[in-house]
C-alpha cells in the first residue's frame, strides 16, 4: 500500500520530475498536473525508466479550476499537494544585445505572471478545499529575500531575513506565501470552531537557493522548452560549443574574486527536501512553516566556471561584462533550520552537480527531445 498520494502541479518541469521521482521511490502514489507549457512527458517516461513506476498524469492548467476539480474528484486518495507549477523564465529579451538594461520576463509581463502564479496558486487552494485536501508543499525562492547584504547584513541568510524582492517573478511568490498562509490559518481557526482540531491545514513554504545538475544516469536532466538563463545550463552550452563562452556578468562585487556568490544545490538534494518537509508536515502538522533549501556553502561565478571546467576536462572560455540589472551580491543559505527540524541537509558536492550535468548534456544535446544513447539505457 502506498504511503500516501500526492498530487504533483508542475511535475514534468525541472524540479518537479525529480520530486515526483523520489515521490514513487519512497512508496508514494504521485498524480501529476501539468500544461506542458515549459515541459514535455518524456520526463514522465525517464522516471518509470530509473525507478520502474510511473506518475499518473494530467494535461491541465493551474488556472483551470474545473480542470482541478475533476482531478481532485477522479483521486480521493489524494492527500497532499506539493506545488511547483509556475512561469519562472526570466530571459532579459535582449540579452545578448544588452543585459545590463534589459528586465526579466516577469517585469515584461507582469499581469501573465500574476495570472499564472498567484491566479494559478488561489485556484489550486480552492480546489483543495472543496475536496478536503490540507497539505501543501509550495516552491518559493531565495528571490524573496532580494538582497540580504543590506544593513544589518544577514548573510548567510535565515528565515526571519527581511522580505525584499527586485523583481515582479518574486513578488509572486511572496504573495503565494501569503495566500497560503492566510488560507492555512483561516481553515484552522474554522476547523479549531468546529471541534475538529485533527483536520488541520498545514503548508511549507520552501525557498530553493539555486538549483542545479541532473540524474546520475545521464538520462534525466533540465529540459526548459525555450533558452536557458541560469548559470550552470548556460556553462553546459559553452561545454559542448552550442555557445562560443560565457559573460560573466560584473567583477565589481565585494566577494573574494569580484564576482557574485550564490548557494548551488544538487536537483537530487532539493527531491530529498520535498520529501522531508512533506513527512514534517504529515507528522508534527505544524500549520505553516517557511524553510531555506540550500547547503550553506557559497560560490562565485568564476569558482563554478572553474568546478565545471574540471569536470569537462578544458578551461571553459568566459568573458567578464557589466552586471546584470537585478543580481545582488550574496545569496547563501543559512539551513540550519530545515537541517535540525526536517532532519534534511544536502549530501551532494558540487563537484557532483558538475558532473552530473555534465553527463545529461554531453549525451543528450537535445535534451528530451532524442533518446538517451543505448549504453546510458543499458546501464
Ligand atoms: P520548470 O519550468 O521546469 O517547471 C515548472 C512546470 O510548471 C513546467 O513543467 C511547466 O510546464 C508547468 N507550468 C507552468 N505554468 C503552468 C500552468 N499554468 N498550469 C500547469 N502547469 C504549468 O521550473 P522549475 O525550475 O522546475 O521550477 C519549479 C518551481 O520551483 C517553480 O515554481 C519555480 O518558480 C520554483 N523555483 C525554481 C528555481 C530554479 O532556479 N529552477 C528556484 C527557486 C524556485
Ligand atoms: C547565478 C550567478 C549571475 C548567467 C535565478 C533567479 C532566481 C532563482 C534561481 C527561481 C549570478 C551569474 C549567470 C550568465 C553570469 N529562480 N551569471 N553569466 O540569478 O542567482 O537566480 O535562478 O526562483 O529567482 O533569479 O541564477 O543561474 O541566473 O545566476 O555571470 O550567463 O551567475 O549574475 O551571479 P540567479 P543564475
């Protein structure tokens, strides 16, 4: 019998496949949600290749209530959420051109964002209620701390770090935060009334710090549907020479080589955190609860570019440009929290992340869009 089943939005995504990996791994029933708008279900046929089980699954949008509800209505044994459906893109249109001025996505789009993320997030809490399902897993984002290098500086950052987004993709996810937490208070006051303090609504709020690599197998990996932005995927383009070198974006930060320092974590690592938030939930029903996901340790820019060159094997070219409008100096994790209540901390270097990634995009230049080579598949 399974150990419970959760319904998984957004969960052929990036984070979301691997979360429902671990899902089927640890003996629960998964239900995928997903409009494939920056997805494909191949990721659901490379889950059941690794683990032999595969998710059940739904091409419905978030913002579709009814859509929800019949899901909701197909699967009463659902008993928890976790949340990961959302428009997270954040390409400056114009990078190539001028990065330095260009707004991210959400700031060019902010009503689609608000639509999606927060319209998407009321509509899915709605659905829950109408079918009685109280826990929820919602993926924030270090985002929401903006810059933690402010006075007093709080880095590496705790939990009770100020509130502070620069950009409209973080201004969603805090307002998610809220909703959720009103919701999550509201139903347990209402349920506290009503003589039933065992219905409890219980949420995580959990901020990711930056995530990164890929399956150890070389089969499962980032797939997004359009031109990465983040760091890492980017360095796997100059790598295999889709992208002749890598702009660093500013050496005028106050870190130890000029560049800025984020805190990198292994995809296989933040799987693990889902798990452990969602059995905290299960077990303490603690109401809400934000946790940092991140491993503590920071790294610079040129110290990535250094960790991933080894594991390609060959400096990997880069060249230093001005800053990118938006980035902070400092974004590190102060885990203590998730480490002492989830019993959760990351077990994966980053020398792991690098090679793992460096597997998935050797072998497979077009993501999920060709089958993985056979020896991969033999392995
Ligand atoms: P992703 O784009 O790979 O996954 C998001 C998934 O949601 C995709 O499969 C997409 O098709 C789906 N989706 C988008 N809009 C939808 C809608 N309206 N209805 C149904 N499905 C929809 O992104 P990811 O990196 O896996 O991120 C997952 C979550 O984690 C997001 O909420 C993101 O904001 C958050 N997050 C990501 C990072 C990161 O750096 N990757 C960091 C912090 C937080
Ligand atoms: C990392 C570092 C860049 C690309 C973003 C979102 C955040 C979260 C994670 C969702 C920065 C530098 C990057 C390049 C570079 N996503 N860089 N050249 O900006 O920390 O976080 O993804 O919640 O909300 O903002 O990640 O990977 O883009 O950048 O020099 O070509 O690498 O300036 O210092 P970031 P990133």
């Amino acid at each position: 019998m399974a150990v419970g089943t959760v319904l998984v939005t957004g969960g052929t995504g990036y984070i979301g496949s691997f979360t429902t990996l671990a899902l089927l791994e640890n003996g629960y029933d998964v239900i995928v949600v997903d409009n494939l708008y920056n997805s494909s279900k191949v990721a659901l046929d490379r889950i059941e290749l690794i683990c032999g089980k595969r998710p059940a699954f739904y091409q419905v949008d978030i913002t579709d209530e009814a859509g929800l509800d019949e899901v909701f209505a197909k699967h009463p044994e659902i008993d928890s959420v976790i949340h990961f459906a959302a428009l997270k893109a954040m390409p400056c249109t114009n990078l190539a051109i001028n990065h330095a001025q260009a707004v991210g996505e959400s700031g060019e789009i902010p009503l689609e964002y608000y639509r999606v993320n927060v319209g998407g997030s009321i509509s899915l809490l709605r659905s829950m209620e109408k079918h009685n399902v109280t826990n929820i897993v919602f993926s924030s984002s270090a985002t929401v701390y903006g810059d933690a290098t402010r006075v007093p500086n709080m880095i590496p950052i705790p939990e009770h770090c100020p509130i502070g987004p620069t950009n409209t993709y973080g201004r969603t996810k805090v307002m998610i935060e809220t909703v959720i937490t009103d919701q999550i208070e509201a139903q347990r006051r209402k349920n506290q009334k009503a003589g039933k303090p065992y219905e409890q609504w219980n949420g995580a709020l959990l901020r990711y710090f930056n995530p990164c690599g890929a399956h150890p197998s070389g089969i499962m990996g980032e797939d997004p549907q359009g031109v990465p932005y983040n760091l890492l995927p980017l360095l796997g383009k100059v790598a295999t020479g889709e992208r002749e070198k890598l702009l660093v974006f500013g050496d005028d930060y106050a870190s130890k080589d000029g560049t800025a320092i984020r805190d990198y974590i292994h995809v296989l690592d933040l799987a693990s955190g889902h798990l452990a938030a969602l059995n905290y939930l299960r077990e303490h029903k603690p109401g809400v609860r934000a946790w940092n996901l991140g491993s503590g340790r920071g790294s610079t820019v040129l110290e990535m570019i250094k960790a991933f060159s080894n594991v390609v094997g060959r400096d990997l070219p880069y060249e230093v440009v001005e800053r990118r409008q938006g980035d902070v100096l400092d974004l590190t994790a102060h885990p203590a929290l998730a480490n002492k209540e989830l019993k959760w901390k990351t077990q994966l270097t980053l020398e792991d992340a690098c090679a793992d990634l460096w597997r998935w995009v050797k072998n497979n230049p077009k993501g999920y869009r060709q089958d993985p080579p056979a020896e991969l598949l033999e392995a």
